[in-house]
C-alpha cells in the first residue's frame, strides 16, 4: 500500500474507535457522571499520565534517525521540562475535583489501568521505533478534541472554571495538534514496507484497544 494511503487508513481506523465514542466519555460530556467517579478517573489516569515522558524516553532511547529523535525530545521536553509539567498539571487538576496529592499517588490501579499502562511501555519499548510511534500517534491524535470536550464538559456541567484546575485540558487542546501533525508525517514517511505497515497497525490496534478497555474499566468499576 501506498504511504499516503496507509496513514489514511491508520486516520480512519483511530477514528472508528475513538474515545469521544466511549460511553463513559459521553456521559462525561452530558455531565451524567457524578463527580466521585471524576474524582476516581483523576487518580487512575495519572499512572498513565505520570508514564507518557518514559513512553517518550523510550521511543527516542530506540529510535537510530537523529530527525525522529529530535522531534521526540521536544515532545518529552513538552511533557516533562519546568514546574508546569504535564504530570504536574493532571495532579492540578485532580485537586481541583476534589482529591489530594497523597490520594492520587496512592490510588490502587484497577486491572484495566495496569493493562494500559503496560501496553504503552511495552509497545515504545519496541526495538522497532515505528511501533512507538504507532501508540504515541493514536493516543496524541486524538488528544485535541478530547481535551477541548472534556474542559467544555467540566464548566458547563460541573461548574469548573478554575483555570489551574483546566489548564492540562488547554495545553492539550493546542500543542497535540502540532504533535499530531508531525508524527503523522513521520509515520508516513517511514512506512514504506508492508512489514512496517502491518506493525504500525497492529500497533495501533493494540493502544485504542486498551485505551478504550481503560474507560471500560472505569465504567465498570466506579459507575
């Protein structure tokens, strides 16, 4: 397949399976969810959160293209530089629902919460860089609408308009859209093997699996 047509084909596929599609998004996005089970996704979701700059670490530890590897640090330098660091503003905002830090870093993973953060180590572990950058892309791909849903959600259902409580949703909804963009054609560029383009896939497949499975754990658990 055609390189084009595969990155169109990756867009599709993370399309059909999006998150804004999990019933447990929508009734975030309805404000049918009680602000316990906010409370409780805050603190499950940090363990993904408090992974993603090692997920990055990793793909770029793997990765032999100076290029890629460029880009990726200042990914990771987004994620992770300064005291406004992306883990930093999760735990902001899980405060402002409601929770303390010492909770939040105490929180027993559920099983599905476990799964999601071991599949994405697992997959930017890859000696094969590409498939890092197959989960990378499908979670950051979908980041922009989901954040900008999410703080729409937040203020209007659950009258949240702190904006040091909102602001990991803000920064989300603006700089994924510049990562989206880049790792989208990075992940054009390289795949030019059907081999590579059934990891990438496959890989993607694997990270909108567990990503959705997390929601489906949450719903399960706590509604």
């Amino acid at each position: 397949m055609n390189k084009t047509a595969f990155i169109d084909q990756v867009d599709a596929q993370i399309e059909k399976h999006h998150l804004l599609n999990h019933p447990f998004y929508k009734a975030w996005n309805a404000g049918e969810l009680d602000v316990s089970v906010i409370r409780e996704y805050a603190g499950q979701y940090f363990k993904h959160v408090s992974a993603f700059p090692r997920y990055l670490s990793s793909i770029h530890t793997n990765c032999n293209d100076i290029h890629i590897r460029q880009v990726l640090l200042e990914n990771l330098m987004d994620e992770e530089l300064g005291n406004e660091n992306h883990p930093e503003l999760w735990m902001r905002f899980a405060e402002g629902m409601g929770n303390t830090r010492d909770n939040v870093q105490q929180t027993k993973a559920i099983k599905e919460t476990e799964e999601l953060v071991n599949t994405f180590m697992k997959l930017s572990k890859s000696d094969r860089y590409h498939i890092g950058l197959a989960a990378l892309y499908c979670y950051e791909s979908m980041q922009p609408e989901i954040s900008e849903t999410k703080k729409d959600g937040l203020r209007k259902f659950y009258g949240i308009e702190d904006e040091n409580t909102l602001k990991f949703f803000t920064v989300h909804m603006h700089a994924d859209k510049w990562h989206r963009e880049v790792i989208r054609k990075l992940i054009e560029e390289i795949n030019d093997s059907d081999e590579k383009q059934d990891e990438t896939m496959a890989a993607v497949q694997e990270a909108l699996y567990t990503l959705n499975n997390f929601l489906t754990g949450m719903e399960k658990t706590y509604c």
